[in-house]
C-alpha cells in the first residue's frame, strides 16, 4: 500500500475529484479525514465509505475554510487525535461562469476566498507541525484553465493560476523541512457538474482532446495518490496536468 498509516486531510471531499481522492487514499491505507462544507455532507459521505468497506479508517469534519481560527481548531483536532497530519490536499473549490461585464464584487471574492484565501489557511493551519517533524506533503487542486484560461468567469482561471504560484513559492520555502508541495490539474473530468453538460458540448471537448475521452475521477486521484507517496519523494514544486492533452 502507497499511503499505509498516512494521515491526511482531504477538502472538498464529499464528492467528484476529491471523494474520489479520499477513496484512492483509502484503499491505499492512508487514514482520512474529510472536509465538508456542511456536518451532513461529512457525515454522508464518511458513511457511504463506511458502507463500501467497514475496516477504512475516514472521519469528517466541517470547518469554514475561508476562516483561519476554524481551520485551525478543526485541524489541531485532527492532530491531537492522530498526533500528526502527513498529507493536506486543497481540494475545495467554486466556480461561476458568467461574462466579465455581468461579474459582480461579491462573485469574484467568493471564489478567491474558497480557492486560494482557504489554500492559504490550510496550509498555515498545518504547516508548523510539519516543520517540526522535518517531513509532510501538501497537495493543491489547479486546473488546466489556469494554463489555457476560460472564456467566462473570469476569478475561477485567476485563483488557479495563482494556486500555481503559491505552490510553487511554498514548495521553495518549504523544501529545506523536507516538505513537498505540488498542485495537480485536472482537465475535463466525468464528475455530475460535466454530466449535467448538454452532449453537444461535450462532444467538441472530447474531439479535442488526443485520447478521445474525458477523464475519470479515479484517473485524476491517481495522480494525487502518487505525490502523496513515498514514490514522490523528489518530486515538488511541480504542477502536473492530468488532462489527456499532448504537449511540446
């Protein structure tokens, strides 16, 4: 097992990429604990992993992201219980879609608060215990819209790019504690937002892509699976597309 007794911290994990990331991690060992953005999506999500098999060890918790003091209750919590956290994957994140001159204040700061303002606080939240111990790995959720950028709603590509940044920035900072930092980015991926999509939209994705299919989920976890284990261990500061697309 990749992950055996590793204690990590997924957000955003009750469903699409990072339910799949939490379920990669389980079956890879690790011991998990959840974020949800409400107690009863936590609680929903830890049970139905439950139901999947009973000998995974998962648990969730719900802090605000976007406020330090709860993130930093919530994951002190988690490490007086496991007395340690080895893994922290940032995968919480929101988007809205609409033109640049519809774009209101209020949008552009929800989205920057949720994708990077809450990077921010969780890492910070964990990043003095890692130090400590002289070992740990964080993990950041990006996007292939943070290298090609979107049409439409203009703060989603703005927070991935800048994810991209601080993983690379803390990667440095962080190195010399034995700290590895990396962000993965997913291209289009077969979660319920894609499936709600209209086919014909979808097809000109699919055509454009060299593999002639969109991503799974698990494909995607895979990734964050690997750099988050000891496979990885010379590998940060690295931002690894995961989107199916051929490059130079």
């Amino acid at each position: 097992m990749l992950l055996k007794d590793k204690v990590a911290i997924v957000t955003g994990g009750t469903r699409g990429i990072g339910y799949a990331i939490v379920k990669e991690f389980l079956r890879e060992g690790a011991i998990v604990v959840l974020c949800g953005s409400r107690p009863e999506t936590a609680d929903k999500a830890v049970k139905a992993l439950k139901a999947e098999n009973d000998d995974w060890s998962v648990s969730g918790i719900s802090p605000d992201l976007t406020d330090y003091a709860s993130v930093k209750a919530a994951f002190d919590g988690v490490e007086k219980q496991f007395g340690r956290i080895d893994v922290l994957v940032n995968n919480a994140g929101m988007s809205a879609k609409e033109p640049f001159n519809t774009y209101t204040e209020a949008m552009f700061d929800s989205v920057m608060d949720l994708n990077l303002k809450a990077v921010y606080n969780c890492c910070r939240a964990v990043t003095d215990g890692m130090q400590a111990r002289r070992s740990g790995c964080i993990l950041n959720t990006s996007s292939m819209v943070s290298i090609y950028g979107q049409p439409s709603g203009i703060a989603y590509p703005t927070s991935k790019f800048a994810v991209n940044g601080f993983t690379l920035s803390l990667a440095r900072e962080l190195g010399p504690y034995g700290i590895r930092v990396n962000a993965v980015a997913p291209g289009v991926t077969n979660t319920d937002m894609m499936k709600a999509v209209p086919k014909q939209y979808i097809e000109p994705l699919v055509n454009s892509i060299p593999l002639r299919r969109i991503g799974e989920p698990e494909e995607v976890a895979n990734a964050f699976v690997f750099l988050a284990s000891d496979k990885a261990s010379y590998i940060t500061g690295v931002v690894l597309s995961v989107d199916g697309l051929a490059r130079n």
